[in-house]
C-alpha cells in the first residue's frame, strides 16, 4: 500500500467525518441522559425504525451483559418504539425522518453520534435484531471484555453476523416481544462461510450462511457481507465506512490474525428472520431505502413467495459461545 | 510477627484496600507503595480509608512504569520501612490484584516450616527463553534509558545503535543476571543483605538501566546472599506471550480452588466472587498441601497456543492465514482420486466399505458437487450447488474438512472439474493424490459415438489430463502424488488398491480381501491403436497389449539359488 494509497484513505475518512458532521442536523434529540454517562462507561448505539417487537429483548440482553447507556437514532417510527424508549432510564433518543439511504443506511448518522458521545469508551454500535455473543459472555460482562481489550492494547473486536432461523417457514412461528428471539430462531449455518481479503481497507470480507445458500444461490458474488466490527475503543477521528462492516483509518480492521494464529472474535446473533420478516421484506420492497437498491429483499420477496424453509439436515441447533467457539465461527484468541 | 507484606498498587484502589485489610486483619504488618502517577485525591482518599490499622504504612512514592526502575526503586524503599520498623522472619511482595488464595494463617505456617528458605524465581538468563519482544542477554549489556511503553521508537532506535556500536555493559564484580517472576518472598536477612549490600549503589547503578529490572533485580542479587533458594514464585502468576499477566474472573472459582497456591495474581477488580470466595469468612479449612499450579498452567498456555498458532485448516474471520502460514492448509488428510471409476464397477462403494470413510463422488463437478450418499446439503450446511462452490472452492474445500473434522474423507476429481481448486490440493500436505492415467479412453471406448467424435473427444481430454498430471508434478507440490498409467495399473490392481486402503486405514471389520471388479477390456487394445492409426497416440494409457484383454503380463520372475 502506497503513500498514494494512504492518502486517498485519509481523504476518505476526512470525507466521511464531514458527512457525518453534516447529517448531524437530521437528528433532533427527543430525550437527552448522555449527562448521565461516565468515563468507564460501555456505550451502545443503534437506528432503529419500528422495532417494537425485538427492542425490549435487545435492552434487556444488553443490560445483561453490563452496557451502561444507550444511544438510539429513531428513523421515523410509527409503532410506538420511539416513545417506548424515550421512558427508558438509560436510553438516549434522537430522531429523524430524513432518508435512511441518503445518509448510508443509518451510518453518518451513527458515525455523528459516536464522534459526540463515544470519543474515549467502548462503543457497541448494532441494528435491533444483532446480539453480541463474546467469549465467556455467560460469565464476565462486557467490561470483563473491555478492560482485557485495553489491557492488550486492542482497540477494536470483531464479530461476524450469524444468521438465526427457525424451523419451518419463516412467517409460520410467533414471537412475543420480550421474549428471547432464540427461542423461536435457535438454528443457524455452521460452516459455509466464505472469506476474501480486502486489501484496500485491510478487513476480511465474509460472505455465505442461509442468505448466500438459498436466497443468492445464483449471484454469490452478491451475497449479504457478514464481517462486522461492532465494538470499538471510539476516538473521534473514527468513522465506520460501510455500516460496521469496516472502520478508518483501516488498521482497525485488521481484527484477524494472517500468521496462523487466532485472534479473539465474537458473533452478532442476527434474529433478522422472525416471524415478522416477511412483512417486512415487502415493506422495505416498496421503501427501497435499503443497500444496493434493496437486492438483497428483492432477492427475499422471489424465494419467500414460496414459503421458504431456511433449515436443512446440517443446520446447527444454537447452545451458547462455547459452541460457536468449538465450531470455528468465534474464537477466544488468549483470553483464557 | 513472621510475615511483612509490601503491596505495589497503582489502580483499583479499592481493592488494594480490601487486600491491604485481609492481611493486616490475619496478623501481617503492610507496607503499602502507590504509584506517583495516582493523583493526589484518590490517593488520599485511600489512605484515609486504611487509616484505622495501625500496622499499616506508607513507603514514598515513585512513578512505576512497566519495565522501568521505579517499580524496583518502590520495592527497596517499601521494603525499607518494612524492616525498620518490624521485626519479621519473611517479606512477602504482593500486588493491589493479588489474591490469597487459602487463609494467610496456611502461608504463615509454610514460611514457619521453611524459616531459612528464600522462594524466589530465579533463573540463569542464558537458559531461559521467557524473553519478549527479542531482547534476552542484552537487556543486561546494554543501556535502557527511556521506557518501552512510552518511546517504542527511539527505545528501538537505541538499541539498534549500541549494537552497531558493539557497546556491552559488564556486570559489577560477583552479580550473575538471572531472571524471574517480580513477586517474591524474601527472608528479611536475605531483603537485609540486599538492602545493606557494601556494593549497594554499584548494583543500583547497574540495574537502573538495564530492561525490566524487576525481574532481574532480586532475582540476581538474592544469589549473592540467600543461604537456600526454592527458585519458584509463591504468587501464582502467569503471563501472556506478550509479557502481560493473564487476569482472573469469577469463572476461574474452581480452577483457582484446586490450584492450592497461596496467592494468586491478577485478579479482574470486578470479580466479586472471586474476592468474595477468596476473603470471605467461609474459607475451606486449612490444607497442608504445597501449591499446585500444573492444571491452571495448561489452561493459560493452551490459550497462548491458540492465539499463535490456531487450529489448523480453520479460516474465520480472526484467523485468516497468509499462504505458507497456514499451519495446516486444511484441518484432516483426505485423499483424491482420479482414472479408477471408470475401470472399476461400484468403485466409490468398495472403497467406503473398505475405509469407513466417506466417500464422495466428483465434489468439483461442473454441475453440482457430488457429496456421499447423494445429499444435496453437506456438512456445516454446504450446498452441492456449483456456482456458490465455484465462488470459492478452496473456501469449499476447507470448510467441508474442518466441519467433519475428525472423519476421513475421500472424493473423485478429473481435468473437467474445478480448476483452481487443483492448486491448492497439489500444495497440502494432507492430501493424498491417486491417478491412473488414460483412463478417460474406456468410457470413450463404449459409446456408441462415431469415431471423428471419440477421436476428437480424446485428444481433448488426454490434453487436460497431461496438463493436470504436470500440474501435480510442480516442483512445489506438498501432496503425496501417485500416478500410474492404466496399463501399469491393470497390472496389479489390486495391490495398489491394497496400499491406497492402508494409507487412509481399514476400517474395523473390513473384507480385506475384497477388491472392487474390474470392467472388462476385452478389444480395448485394439481401440487405442486404432486411435494411433488415426495419428492421435493415446500415450497415458501406457503400453496396452493390443489383442489380450488385460496388459502385458511381466515375464514370471526366475529365482536361482546359488
């Protein structure tokens, strides 16, 4: 990678930061408790729109796991959600109905919030429907993680989405909200997945699982990328460049280890499908404000006409890490 | 009084002073080092919170930065207001994250049994290979003037100078470097000795600019004093292959039961249950047992293989090896076959009787991937369609071997198949490449195509195979490779068929005497000259009789005794 190369990153970043900086004034703050955050706090930051079904279950898994705020970007929710979180004691809101495309998929927007409100914690930045499962997650909180991270001067932990589905057509099972998503999506792809290299921003690109097996079976090479980096020690010269796929300046993507040996990883449990998906994939059909004009839901709406069943003899019934550690899809690196 | 504890701390001041109470509270004078860079009003606050002890006190404060003589520099005063001001038979030097793991009262009565012992870890630089980042003998011939941590450059920049400058320190009269873990118990006459040493700033001098000395300072130094030296640390420490201390959580409870060590460092200061475990009133009855570190020793350096060198033939997305790197390019061996299936009827179903394996068909087929058994989904739920496999087929190739890991696996390939894949297979080690050559000519030789076809159909494919079986002659090939042609084959198939089963291991219970049937070839000589005569020579299939159905039997060997 040239001095060429370096630069044109930079002016990228540079870019993006100003982005973020300009879509800023989209957002109107509905309820403001960032004065409650402290130095050693872990942050989450999520866009969110009509999410009533899964965000008690995502607040409840996170305050399980140790996170201390929440930083939410209401995009123009209908469903009761805003007001919902707007009551809760360690949630913060902002809103907004500008376009969820034009600002890259939520991005400026959270990579706006993360330069106000993340400069010098650890910030969790995941959709609704993402669960981050780490190493000993069932045992040491999220500061446990964290506090390791910093010991070993790490500053950003990688976590590759797994898609959850259930048994059985997709809109066929219900879901109560509240309830744990697993428990009607416990089955997922255990090995599947394809990696290349992406040298120009220095991440892995993964690709694969249910989507790639049954929805792009016939254009692979356009199958939903599912390497994410969502926990990172934010600095306000960050930006996340494309969703949380990748980050600037790009040696925070370098997460994985190319001598051999493994680095610590965790996975984002991804309950896209629950029961609620196939109304939704038609909405966001007609919305289309999705990535690459929403090729991925045109992709849902050809296949899920015809009820598809994701589950096959091979998928893999969902225990906890231990399992995804042993099944190569997280690893616990040496943290013992 | 028996034993004085010196406490270093610098963060989670807290639960430096929960510690400091638990061993003032069993008896055990404190000393107590904070480092400078705590600002004043945490400091104070900690101080006062400790205030109510009176065998508890203050050294003055250095700044302690990793690797540097401060932490030396705190320990020689800590451990002079220790021995002015008590009069104790043992020093025992601790952190703010050490925990006891067994009630102080056991500690004291193992130092009573071992008055005269001095346990410290301790061992010769030049037989040691803890040493990180490069530096091993030369952290004591050359100058260490500026911190690591803080200057990576210039502390790098320096060393590389001394060395071309050929610069080697000499150590004062009598002091041997050896190394080992910081933390310590000293007999006071030994710490006295030290503390007391005529050569005192000689040695001082010398180790403030060597690398570490807290590793090296005491550990050196109590070889010139100690009267008995059990070389091993009481504090059960481990360290990471970067140099930094592993940490203990709550889920370490048992481990750190069943260890038996008295202390045990670092713990993560938001372990409540660990400290609550460990401090409580609850604590299990006095065990007469020394310290047995061996089991928590394999789970931490288990950990440290995993981070150096990971699990062979897994591609994920924390472990993505560089080619050459991968230690282990797929996670089992497997073996590859080409030119048996069409000599041999119910080939693929002979040789997972006789392996136990499983046997696929042609896995790199254009028009899907042929598991075993037909299954239109394989393991890890890998799909049999072509073009998701063609996105990537070596991704394919390692996934199917790493999800049945632990299971044999054999599969058909031919020149028709995948290409690229066949570059990766020659290059593994694991795989065992089996190819009878010109064995593409039978099938030819039975259909009912006219013959312009068959001969254009079989230049065409005895072209791909020579390209495949060059390719699996590339200086570079890691592969175990055997090619025969189909008449060498024809020979003695089953023999070679024999050797193949014996490579992947018969299964328990297999007929080792059954052999897949051979088609047969009766007026197969006959097509491959007539091929010839057409000008295209069918030279893979080798040296064919041309009117016996079977090759050219070898002249029976003749033993002569003499």
């Amino acid at each position: 990678m040239g001095l060429w190369d370096s630069y044109r990153m930079r002016l990228r970043r540079k870019r993006l930061r100003l982005r973020a900086l300009r879509k800023r004034h989209e957002l109107s703050p509905v309820t403001d408790r960032t004065a409650q955050i402290r130095p050693d706090h872990v942050l989450v930051f999520s866009t969110q729109r009509n999410e009533m079904a899964r965000l008690p279950w995502f607040l409840k898994y996170y305050r399980g796991l140790g996170a201390d705020h929440f930083l939410f970007v209401d995009n123009d929710s209908d469903d009761g959600s805003r007001e919902y979180l707007s009551q809760q004691p360690d949630v913060s809101v902002w809103s907004t109905g500008a376009s969820y495309r034009a600002s890259r998929f939520g991005m400026d927007w959270m990579n706006a919030l993360l330069r106000r409100h993340g400069h010098g914690h650890w910030t969790l930045t995941v959709d609704p429907d993402e669960l981050l499962v780490y190493p000993f997650c069932d045992t040491r909180p999220l500061a446990g993680l964290t506090d390791w991270l910093d010991s070993c001067g790490i500053k950003a932990f990688p976590a590759m989405l797994l898609d959850m589905y259930p048994k059985g057509p997709i809109g066929e099972a219900t879901y109560t909200p509240g309830q744990d998503p697993l428990e009607v999506l416990p089955w997922f792809d255990a090995g599947n997945y394809t990696i290349s290299r992406n040298w120009g921003y220095n991440n892995l690109w993964i690709q694969g699982g249910p989507r790639a097996r049954v929805f792009f079976r016939d254009q692979p090479g356009r199958a939903p990328a599912l390497n994410k980096i969502p926990l990172v020690r934010w600095h306000r010269r960050y930006v996340y460049a494309s969703s949380t796929h990748n980050l600037l300046p790009r040696g925070l993507n370098l997460v994985f280890d190319d001598m051999g040996g493994e680095k610590s990883s965790g996975v984002l449990l991804h309950t896209k499908f629950l029961p609620t998906f196939p109304a939704k994939a038609d909405e966001e059909l007609s919305r289309r404000q999705h990535y690459g004009d929403s090729r991925e839901y045109i992709a849902y709406a050809a296949v899920l006409d015809g009820d598809a069943d994701l589950w096959c003899r091979y998928s893999e019934k969902y225990i906890n890490w231990r399992q995804l550690e042993i099944l190569g899809l997280m690893s616990k690196g040496n943290w013992a | 009084m028996s034993m004085g504890v010196i406490m270093l701390v610098h963060t989670a001041l807290d639960r430096a002073a929960q510690m400091a109470r638990h061993w003032a509270r069993a008896g055990c004078p404190v000393v107590i080092h904070v480092d400078r860079r705590v600002p004043d009003a945490p400091y104070g606050a900690f101080r006062r919170a400790l205030a109510d002890l009176p065998d508890i006190a203050f050294s003055s404060r250095h700044r302690c930065e990793w690797g540097t003589w401060g932490l030396v520099a705190a320990t020689l005063d800590a451990s002079r207001v220790m021995l002015d001001r008590h009069d104790v038979r043992h020093v025992y030097l601790a952190s703010g994250a050490c925990l006891p793991l067994r009630p102080v009262a056991d500690l004291q009565d193992y130092l009573a049994d071992h008055p005269e012992t001095d346990f410290i870890e301790s061992a010769a630089t030049a037989d040691v290979p803890w040493t990180v980042g490069g530096l091993n003998h030369e952290r004591f011939t050359l100058f260490f003037p500026v911190s690591w941590r803080r200057n990576k450059p210039l502390f790098d920049a320096l060393v590389a100078g001394q060395r071309a400058l050929g610069l080697r320190r000499r150590a004062p009269r009598g002091v041997v470097p050896h190394m080992g873990s910081q933390w310590w118990c000293l007999t006071s006459r030994t710490l006295r000795a030290i503390l007391d040493s005529p050569d005192r700033r000689a040695h001082d001098a010398y180790f403030r600019r060597t690398w570490i000395p807290d590793e090296s300072y005491f550990q050196s130094l109590a070889r010139l004093y100690a009267t008995e030296i059990e070389a091993r640390s009481l504090t059960l420490s481990k360290f990471d292959f970067q140099g930094k201390p592993h940490i203990f959580y709550d889920d370490h409870l048992q481990l750190l039961r069943r260890s038996d060590c008295f202390v045990a460092r670092k713990i993560w200061p938001r372990a409540n249950r660990l400290y609550a475990a460990f401090l409580g009133e609850g604590l299990p009855p006095a065990i007469r047992q020394d310290p047995q570190p061996g089991k928590i020793d394999r789970v931490f350096a288990k950990a440290v293989e995993r981070r150096l060198r990971g699990r062979p033939g897994l591609y994920m997305q924390s472990r993505f090896p560089r080619l050459g790197h991968e230690n282990g390019v797929t996670a089992g061996r497997y073996a590859v076959f080409h030119g048996f299936e069409p000599l041999h009827d119910g080939f693929c179903a002979w040789l997972a009787d006789a392996t136990g394996a499983r046997v696929h068909g042609r896995l790199f087929s254009p028009e899907r991937a042929h598991f075993a058994e037909g299954e239109a989904v394989g393991p890890g739920a890998l799909t049999d369609d072509a073009g998701l496999r063609d996105y990537n087929p070596k991704a394919f190739l390692t996934n199917l071997l790493w999800n049945s890991r632990g299971m044999q696996h054999c599969f058909l390939y031919g020149p028709d198949d995948t290409p690229e894949i066949l570059w990766h297979i020659a290059r593994d080690p694991n795989a065992r490449i089996s190819v009878v050559s010109g064995a593409w000519a039978v099938p030819l030789w039975r259909s009912d195509a006219p013959f312009d076809v068959v001969r254009a159909r079989a230049a065409k494919l005895q072209r791909a195979e020579a390209a495949m079986i060059d390719a699996l002659r590339a200086p570079d090939v890691k592969a175990r490779v055997r090619i025969q042609t189909m008449a060498e084959y024809l020979e003695a198939p089953a023999e070679t068929l024999k050797s193949i089963v014996a490579e992947i291991g018969w299964r328990d219970g297999a007929d080792r005497s059954a052999s897949p049937s051979t088609v047969e070839l009766l007026g197969f000589g006959q097509f491959l000259q007539r091929l010839r005569n057409e000008g295209m020579d069918p030279y893979l299939a080798g040296d064919f009789p041309l009117l016996s159905s079977t090759p050219r039997q070898p002249e029976p060997r003749r033993y002569i005794a003499s």
